[in-house]
C-alpha cells in the first residue's frame, strides 16, 4: 500500500469529483464535516482504526442514489484495490457505503465499530443548525414544499426503508430527522446529539409560532 497520506490525498480527489454532481447540502464540505466528526467520535470513544475510519467518512456518500444511480461500492472497491489497501479495511469501507444511509433503514449486526462511528458522523450533520440548513437546501434542490399545512404531521408513516419522499421540508423534519437522537451508537454520538436535537426542536416551534401568525 502506498504511505497512508497519498492514499488519503488520492481518495479526496476522487471523492471531490464525485460530489461535484451532488447539491450543496450533499457536498464535499458535507464530507469534511462528517471525517472531522467521526475522527472527533473516535477519539473521544479510544477505539476504532483511524484509516477505516476516515475512508469510511470520505467515501460514504459515493454512489448517493438521490443524485446519481451508480455502483459506488464496486468503485469505491476499485479505487481502494488500485490503492493498495489492506482487503479488510476495503471490506469495511464498502460496507459503510452500502448500508449508512437512513433510507436503508438498517444497520448490520456485524457493524464494527468504525461503521457506528461513521454512522454517528454523518446522522450527526443532519441535524442542528447545519441540518436545518441542509434540510432546506435539498428540499429546494429536489422541489419539494417548505411546508403543507394541508397535510398533518401525524398522517405520514415512518419513511425509512421505503424510499419515500417526505410532503415537505418540514414534514422531513419528523419523518426522519428528529428520530436521530435516538438512534446514535456511540455514548458521544448521543451526548453531541442532545443538543442539536434541541436546538431543531426549538427552530421548529418558532416556525409554527411564524407560520400560524402569517396566516391571521
């Protein structure tokens, strides 16, 4: 394998290509934000490998069928293999990017803890205040409403595993990213989540307090 810095190095050239088709909410700052979280999880937890850890962050989001229907894991398989890197962490890398997503609805038994860390990351910047920011952009981005009052809260069933699209931003919000909290694998996964789950929380009772005084 070649030193573990060009190998980082030639990964990041080849992911900040791929994210060029992605929105901004899905791009490559996106992906610093979930290495230097999941670096940050690492080591505050003191366990995990540090290359599984930020190959598997750099290149989860490679293949994101939202943007482009492409077989991310046989490329990113690809790339590793022409890198030279070890056949386990090839392994475990790919299996990050196979089942990380929420819409996947799962994560497997045999996650190791490189793949929790990772998972942590990237649940982490969906939400808060970059996930509120990013929430808006890909709702803009793919079309959808900022919000349909039309449409309850409580009428939607969990979209997880369905590959449904929520009715609207907001609608998102409880469809998917207010159950994160509870979803964390790691104990700073879940103390870092507390507060950003707050924090959407009180955004989305000042949106209502908005919305319901711009109707009178």
């Amino acid at each position: 394998m070649k030193d573990e810095k060009s190998v980082i190095g030639e990964v990041i050239s080849f992911v900040k290509e791929a994210m060029l088709e992605h929105e901004s909410g899905h791009g490559w700052s996106h992906i610093e934000r979930v290495v230097r979280m999941a670096l940050h999880i690492r080591e505050s937890e003191g366990r995990g490998e540090r290359l599984t850890v930020e190959l598997g962050a750099l290149l989860h989001d490679v293949g994101d069928h939202k943007f482009r229907a492409h077989d991310g894991p046989a490329e990113i398989r690809r790339l590793l293999e022409r890198l030279g890197v070890d056949s386990k962490v090839t392994d475990e890398v790919v299996r990050i990017n196979e089942n990380i997503s929420f819409s996947k609805g799962r994560r497997p038994d045999s996650a190791g803890i490189e793949f929790r860390i990772v998972q942590d990351a990237d649940r982490l910047d969906a939400i808060g205040a970059i996930g509120i920011a990013r929430a808006f952009s890909y709702g803009g981005f793919s079309g959808n409403e900022i919000y349909d009052p039309r449409i309850s809260i409580a009428d939607p069933p969990l979209l997880a595993g369905t590959g449904s699209k929520s009715a609207s931003t907001i609608h998102h919000f409880y469809d998917k990213l207010l159950l994160l909290k509870d979803l964390m694998n790691t104990p700073t996964g879940r103390r870092l989540a507390e507060e950003r789950h707050d924090y959407m929380v009180r955004y989305l009772e000042r949106f209502f307090m908005e919305w319901n005084t711009g109707s009178m």
